[in-house]
C-alpha cells in the first residue's frame, strides 16, 4: 500500500512539472506577443488609424481602446512596454522573454524618468526583475527604505512622497512643499 501512494505521488510531482514547463514556454510566447501587440497599437494610436473605425471618422483613441482593447490603460501599458523596452533601450523580445511582464512594467516608471541613462544601470535593473522570486520582491528592492524626510527635501524633484503607517497600512500623501527639514527646524526654534 505504502508503495503505491510512492507511485502515485511520483506520477503527481511529474505531472506538476510537466506541466509548469508547458507554462515555462507560454510565458516566453507570451512576452514575444506582448510586444508585438504594443507594437501594433502603436502604429493604430500614432498613425490615427482609430479614426476611420466608422465611417464618419468621428472615432477617438479612448473609444477604439474601450471596444478593442477593454480600456484606455491596456492598450497604452503594451505601447509603454514596447516603447521602452524594443525601441528606447533596444532590447529584443527573446532577451526578456524569461521576465514576466509585470515585472518589466514596475520597471518602466524608472526608466522612463529620464533619470537612469546608463544602458549597464538599465541591464542590472532587468536583470533585478528577472532574478527577483516575485513582482512584490521586486518592488521591495527597488524601494529606498531608508530615506529620511531630511533626504526627501534636499531631493530636487517636484514629486509627491507617499507614506505608510506600519501598523494600519494606511498610505498617506506629503507635498514636498510640506516637508520641513531637521535643520529648518533648528533655525525657527
């Protein structure tokens, strides 16, 4: 009896693998698509071709997006993912084919900024999402923890800051225009 549930836990473990290997591989197509379709959206958003989805050419994008695509949000996420990755940083699909899309867009607001310019700080950035075990671990390494309300304010963007209480989880907005550093402190006491 003992032999068989071995058997029969051996046959399960190797359907398991069996079949996330299957997966492995409709991930991989799945990155390819997903460029392709940014692609295609894009030639349809930039080139206007939306317009003429009636006669009268009264369409807008918002609307092509909503029937076509579900939403607005969809479609310009698969444009951001194509734009940045295959034409700005000239990556082709099978170099991210390995990385789940959502991991690359958490990369995006990043490298869109303009701040990182560097190719090799982008490739260590991808690199970082390829190996990361998840989109939450990812996110967790890419989050500065120990930046003081002092660094925020010497920061020179025009960015809001969110905080979070560790207790409740409630996320808070500061202004930067609302920061006070220690030292203007110091100098109004």
């Amino acid at each position: 009896m003992e032999n068989e549930e071995k058997v029969k836990l051996q046959r399960k473990v190797g359907e398991l693998t069996e079949l996330e290997d299957k997966l492995k591989l409709i991930f991989k197509e799945e990155i390819k698509n997903i460029f392709h379709i940014g692609a295609t959206l894009s030639q349809i958003r930039d080139r206007k071709l939306y317009y003429y989805k009636d006669t009268d050419g009264n369409y807008t994008w918002d609307m092509w997006c909503r029937e076509f695509m579900g939403s607005k949000a969809t479609a310009n996420r698969y444009i951001l993912l194509y734009h940045t990755f295959i034409v700005y940083y000239k990556y082709k699909s099978e170099e991210l084919e390995d990385i789940h899309y959502t991991k690359l867009l958490c990369l995006t607001p990043l490298l869109t900024s303009g701040e990182i310019k560097n190719k090799d700080d982008v490739d260590e950035l991808v690199e970082r999402a390829r190996t990361a075990p998840s989109l939450s671990e990812l996110k967790k390494g890419l989050i500065q923890k120990d930046m003081s309300l002092d660094d925020i304010a010497q920061c020179s963007h025009i960015l809001d800051y969110y905080v979070q209480c560790r207790i409740c989880g409630e996320r808070r907005i500061i202004k930067k225009s609302n920061i006070i550093n220690s030292k203007e402190i110091e100098d109004k006491f």
